[in-house]
C-alpha cells in the first residue's frame, strides 16, 4: 500500500497548532486504523507512539517527528507524568500534536489519564476511538468475543495494576461466577495467579482459553489451552506479551471461524464446536 492517504470526500476536522489528539491505532494490522486515524497522521507535526503502533502506521506520517514513548512491563519506559507533561510542553510550542497509542486509548491504554492532564493545562484536545485488541484481535484469531449460544456478558479486565501486581481490587470470585467469558489485558506475567484464582472461584480446569499474542499482526500466535494447564502451555510454547487472553467457550469456536486457516484452503475442525447438535441459523 502507498504511504500516501487518499480519503474520500468528506470534510474532514482540522488538526490545529496547539492540539493534541488522542488516537488509537487499533490492535496492528494499519487496515484497522479508522479514517479520523489516517486523517490525523497526514496532519501532525509530531507522533508520540507507543511500542504496540506498528512501523507501518508510522510511515503514513512522513512529514511528522516520530517520538517513542512505549511503556511495556519489566522494561525501562518513560513515566508516565512525564509523557503526559511532554504532549503539554509540545502543544504549548504550537505543535500539531498526535498522541497515538496501540488499540483504544481508553481501554487500558492510559488515554483517559493523558487527556485529564491536558484538559487541566489547558489543551484543547479531540478523542479518536480505535480498535481494541480485545475485539479486534479475537477476531483476527476467530473467536467472537460473544456469541447468543455461549455469552450474554462479557467482562475485560486487566492483568496487573499500577504497582506491577495482579490488581488486588477485582473481585475475582464475582468475576468468575458473573461474567461467561472474560478477556484479560497484559495478563501474561501472572496468568498463574489469574488461572489459580477463577478456578478457586469455580471455573473448571477444563475451560477453554485462548492466549493470542502481537494481535493481528504477521506474527500473530494462538494458543488453545485451558484453565489447568495454561501456565505451562504458555511456556512450552514459549509465548512472549503482548498478548490477549479470552476464558470462556466461545474460544471454542475458532474450531469453526479460524477464517485465516480457512483462507489458506483447510477445512473448519468442527463446524458444531458447542455441540448443540444443529446447524446454524441461514436466515
């Protein structure tokens, strides 16, 4: 694909000196950066990135300075006050700023705390929802993050907290009993406390989980686990964050909507996956 964006008609809001943007860039694949994302990349005068945006997206912004500001967990990354000054110190020397950050920026993405601190120096801002890595790259790996047969509830949750811990707030037992399928954010460091936990809770060592990691990307893997055995299938497979993790039975259904393996010719594993015994509905 060219680097240069082509938009259709329509008109399109004006990145103006001494703004900042908000912006998600969806989980990775750049097809799934929505219009007002290509429209804010063409215009800025700097891009503030964070280590999930992928090179390709950066490159739809030529004209702009590309900062790095990725904060990933067990490695040396910026602080975040300090990132959150920076965009401040950048809009108020007339700069079209764009703050772009993996999947949404308000879902775990710290987003919601940048613009807080924008707003209280006085910089105007806009928000640009994105894809959520959640949603997006379930899909990508194809698990509906809900389907009637299986979930009427849905709960996302994160797997650590500001000091690095499995979050000591969530109610884990309320959790595991109230929510059918869960999708855990940044999970990967302590799936084994996770794991212990919803089995404590109740779930069984037999439910299925999927662990996807770098979403919608090339390098996208899927493992298919469980509850029991999660911890050491993660290591033997030798999976690396960033990942999602989705516990519930509509992970079985990449049995039958794995639609990238059926793209390359293969047959779908199970096209009954919950077993109920009859086909889908055709209309």
């Amino acid at each position: 694909m060219s680097d240069t964006i082509t938009l259709p008609t329509h008109t399109w809001p004006e990145l103006k000196p001494g703004w900042v943007w908000l912006c998600g860039a969806g989980p990775g694949d750049p097809g799934l950066l929505t219009l007002h994302a290509a429209n804010a990349l063409r215009q800025a005068d700097v891009v503030i990135y964070d280590a999930l945006v992928q090179e390709d997206i950066l490159g739809w912004a030529p004209q702009a300075e590309h900062v790095y500001a990725g904060k990933r967990g067990g490695k040396p990354s910026a602080k975040q006050r300090d990132i959150s000054l920076h965009l401040v110190d950048l809009a108020r020397a007339g700069k079209k700023v764009l703050r772009l950050k993996g999947g949404d920026p308000f879902v775990f993405g710290r987003g919601g705390e940048e613009a807080q601190t924008l707003v209280q120096h006085g910089i105007p801002i806009r928000i640009i929802p994105g894809i959520s890595a959640g949603i997006g790259g379930l899909a990508y790996a194809g698990i509906p993050v809900t389907h009637r047969d299986v979930n009427q509830s849905v709960t996302f949750v994160t797997g650590h907290d500001q000091s690095g811990n499995t979050p000591g707030s969530l109610d884990w037992a309320s959790i595991s009993k109230g929510s059918q399928v869960i999708v855990i954010y940044m999970g990967m460091k302590h799936i084994a406390q996770i794991a212990g936990k919803l089995i404590e809770a109740g779930r069984s060592p037999t439910e299925p989980v999927a662990v996807v990691t770098t979403a919608t990307t090339n390098d996208q893997k899927v493992l298919e686990t469980t509850l029991g055995t999660i911890t050491q299938d993660i290591e033997d497979a030798g999976l690396e964050p960033p990942a999602i993790i989705c516990v519930g039975q509509s992970v079985l259904m990449r049995q039958v909507l794995d639609w990238q393996d059926l793209a390359a010719g293969n047959p779908p594993r199970n096209l009954d996956p919950l077993g109920r015994g009859r086909p889908a509905e055709t209309a």
